[in-house]
C-alpha cells in the first residue's frame, strides 16, 4: 500500500501558456494536500524546469508557441530511462486523432479544459499511486538483485576462503615446528603489495592467495625437511615437485582468488634471471604475485633455523636478498621490500600462533599421493549448492528450531526444504515418504531421545546412509562415542557458531555422498 504522504510529496511541474489554467491547477492541488507544485508558462524554459526541478509527474498543455506540448513529449522521449516520467496532457481538444497523437508521443492521461477539479485530483493521484508503486517494485527487484548479489559474492569468497585456510591449515599441521612461515610470508606479501599501489581488493587476494604457496609440500617426504645434511639428487628432485603439486592441488576452482593462489603455488620459485623451476621462467613472464612471495619465502627461509643450518638475522637477510636483486628477484619488488622492512622484520619475530590450529600431528607423516585425486574430488562436493537439499530439524524448543531453520537459509537451503519436528515420534513420521538429504537432532528430548531416534532411523534399511547430525551440550566422551556407534554421523557441542554448524553439515553429507554413514 504506497503511503498517502507520499503521494501528496511528489513533485509535480505544470507548463502551460495560461497563467489562469496555472493559478487554477496549483489551487486545487494545493487544497488538495500537494505540497510540491512547480509551474512554467515559457515552454521554451521547460528543459531547464525540468533538470532543476526533477518533477515526478508532468500536466503539459499541447496548444503552445514552440515547443508545444507534441514536441516536449518527443523530447521527453528520447531522455534515458531514469528521467522518463508519466504525462498527464492539458486539453480542450476533443478529436480522437489529436488524443491518439497524444497518446503516441507519450502521454498515458488526459485532462479536459475546462477542468473538473474532482477529476483532476482522482487522476493525478492515481497516476501517482501507480508510479509509486511501479518504483518501489523496480527498487526491492533492485535491492534484491544487489542482495542476492552480494550473497553470492559472499558466499563464493567464503567458500573459496575456506579451501584456503583448510589447505593452508593442513600444511601447518604437517610442518607444526614452523608453522607460522605461512602467516607470516602472507603479511610480507601483503605489505609488498600494498607498497607498489595495488587495489586493496587485489591486496587482501594476495594475503588469502600466498597463505598457500607451500602447500605442495606436504606431497614431500618428512625426512627430507628434516635431514641435516645436504640432499642427493633424488630428494632433491622430490622437493622441487611441490610447487607442481601445490598447483595441482588448487586447481579444482575456477575463480580468480584460486587461479592466483594456483600461480602463486607454481611460479614462487621461478627467478627473475629465468634460473628457478619449475619452467624455468623469466621477468615479468612470472606472475607478480608470485615474484612478490618469492622474495618473502627467500627472507623468511634466511631468518628460520634449518636442521643444516642456523637462523640469519633480519639485517643479514635483508643485505643478501639485496645482493640478488636482479637475479633471484625482481628488483622494484626488492625495493618495495627494502621500505617495508621495519613492519616485515617486527612481524618476522612476532609470534603467529593461531587457535584454531591443530597441533596433534605426527612429525614424521609422510603425505600419499592418492589423497591428490581424493582432494580434488571432494572439493566440489563440499561446494555443492544446498538449494535443492531436504533439511530434517528434531527439537523440542520452538527457539532451537528456529534457529537452526535460519542458520540453514544462510547456508543455501530453501525454506520450503526445511522441516520441522518437535518430537522423535514425529520426526519419524515425517521421514515416511520423503526422501531427506539431512537430519539435525537434539539428544536430550522428551518421550523419545535422539539417541533413540537415530536407532529408529538406522533400523529402516532405505535411511542406512542418511546423514544425521546430532546437537547437545553434552561433553562426557564416552556418551559421544555412545551417539557415534549408534549411527550419527556427526556430532556437535552446545554452543555453536554458524560456521561450526556447517562445518558438520559439509562433513556428514560428504561422509554420506562416499557410502560412510
């Protein structure tokens, strides 16, 4: 319902060569509650009016000196699209092909001289009332469009962000003793990046991008990093396969974040002087980021200890990268790394840690080459839509329930794919006939418990591999291994994020899409 007082708000310009038809027109609209009434009676003026006053509905006579009322309506018509406004004519003619002319040039409304002051304003507020609406329905498709839009670049850089920092995460568990090298060298990059004048956009895309520029690594055998003695030849071909690996391993996006992030992975050893690998490649044939984590992996390997050898200091590292300007490295790029060194040497001895990393790794893992076709066949099933996806939501709190239903909808799943069930009798009856992809379940509720509901489920062979998350503030480890025996597939604490959530939600329908309840 368009709002009256807005109505009576819009602009409206009147041009006619009739002070009487204009003092006449401004009155009964005025009585009427108009409060923005602008009139011209120098047609010739009606360009200006126009641009000056921004009328939204325009009351043009059509018996005129030059331009008359035909020839402003042409002129009208050839505005863009945003300044196109309807026009209600001002007449005294009755023949129909003067109206049909009218109509043809762009009028949608005429008004009759003399005029009937009722008339006027039930047609000029209707006309209103319509352009309203048709702006307001033209700005939520606007909005929408924007909305979605941003939901979409959001969703895409989030999920991209994930692939990154699960990779990135990865290589930090098998490298734990130096873990913090893949912060670190994405802060330098940055830096750099930010020194040379790039976008602030193209900037962060790096600092994402370069946190993975090693992670063919863990392809390499552990004891190679960790002999203190010179390679032979053949570990040392098997470390220079991981910038291939890393490269294959990122492949599995087609988006600019993980192409450069891909090129980052592949060329970060490649010299300036054309002397690196793997391709051997030279100059600016080498990626600009690539260029740029080159010569902060270089600072940050000089100022880390190495089983065969010990740290340099920040000053040492600087000179001797420095001194391969023009050969290992880019030199503007070592001269943007020169200005920035006093913020990249005080990162280079800040602690990195980072919480959410896990450190419960074996030193001494050695990385399998099949996990390469797994990764990048699991990849895309992690980045499925949830559009067409059935939810199952089994709590007893109406509140639980709605916001599980609305972490859901962020996630992508269609409201008309979520259902509810307030109990485990009534989610079992609600599994009959439908053929759900999810079930999140509460363990403690009334009459029947999750526990007991997922032993139902379990019991129907067609719900075998029916992924079911189960959702408690219970910690007692042996009631969690309890709930995984029985068949959840996931299991997950009270209280949660979103992220958490759907970090199981990906987990267990990646687990089912294999065969593995």
């Amino acid at each position: 319902m368009v709002n009256e007082a807005k109505i009576l708000s819009s602009r409206i310009l009147i041009v006619d060569d009739e002070a009487p038809n204009i003092l006449l027109l401004k009155k009964t609209l005025a009585n009427a509650g108009f409060v923005n009434v602008h009139a011209e009676r120098n047609s010739k003026k009606f360009t200006k009016a126009f641009d000056q006053f921004k009328p939204d509905l325009l009351l043009l006579d059509l018996r005129m000196p030059e331009p008359d009322g035909f020839q402003i309506m042409k002129e009208i018509l050839e505005y863009p699209q945003d300044r196109q406004i309807p026009i209600m004519v001002l007449t005294a003619e009755s023949e129909s092909h003067i109206r049909l002319r009218a109509l043809n040039e762009g009028a949608i409304d005429f008004l009759s001289k003399p005029f009937d002051y009722s008339e006027v304003i039930l047609r000029v507020k209707n006309i209103l009332k319509f352009t309203c609406k048709t702006v307001e329905s033209a700005n939520n498709e606007k909005e929408k469009k924007q909305y979605m839009a941003r939901k979409l670049s959001r969703k895409s850089h989030d999920v991209e962000l994930d692939v990154l920092q699960g990779l990135c995460r990865a290589n930090r568990v098998h490298f734990k003793e130096n873990r913090d090298n893949f912060l670190r060298v994405s802060h330098f990059a940055y830096l750099i990046a930010k020194n040379i004048g790039l976008s602030a956009e193209r900037c962060n895309q790096i600092k994402l991008a370069s946190s993975t520029y090693d992670i063919g690594k863990i392809g390499v055998p552990r004891p190679i990093f960790d002999k203190p003695g010179p390679l032979t030849p053949v570990e040392w071909k098997a470390v220079r396969t991981h910038p291939v690996l890393g490269a294959e391993l990122l492949s599995g996006l087609d988006t600019p974040l993980m192409r450069m992030a891909q090129s980052i992975a592949l060329e970060h050893h490649e010299n300036w002087d054309g002397t690196g690998y793997p391709e051997g490649l030279r100059g600016e044939s080498i990626q600009l980021e690539a260029r740029i984590v080159c010569i902060c992996d270089a600072f940050d390997a000089m100022t880390s200890p190495r089983p065969y050898r010990p740290r340099l200091s920040a000053e040492e590292a600087l000179a001797k990268i420095k001194e391969s300007s023009g050969a290992m490295f880019d030199p503007q790029l070592v001269g943007a790394f020169e200005k920035e060194f006093p913020k990249i040497s005080q990162i280079n001895h800040e602690d990195c840690n980072d919480p959410e990393i896990d450190s419960q790794s074996e030193s001494d893992y050695v990385f399998d080459d099949r996990i390469i076709p797994k990764l990048k066949k699991t990849v895309p099933l992690l980045l499925k839509s949830h559009e067409n996806d059935k939810l199952l939501i089994v709590d007893d709190i109406q509140t639980m329930r709605s916001a599980y239903r609305m972490i859901a909808r962020q996630l992508g799943f269609a409201n008309e794919n979520i259902v509810e069930a307030a109990s485990g009798t009534q989610a079992l009856k609600k599994l009959e006939g439908r053929n759900f992809d999810l079930v999140i379940t509460d363990l403690y509720m009334p009459y029947m418990t999750g526990l007991e509901l997922i032993q139902n489920v379990r019991a129907n062979p067609e719900f075998v591999s029916l992924p079911i998350i189960v959702v408690s503030e219970e910690d007692r480890r042996d009631v969690i291994l309890n709930i995984i025996q029985c068949g959840a597939s996931q299991y997950l604490l009270k209280p949660f994020t979103g992220y958490q959530l759907e970090e199981k939600i990906n987990q267990a329908m990646l687990r089912s899409q294999q065969g593995v309840c």
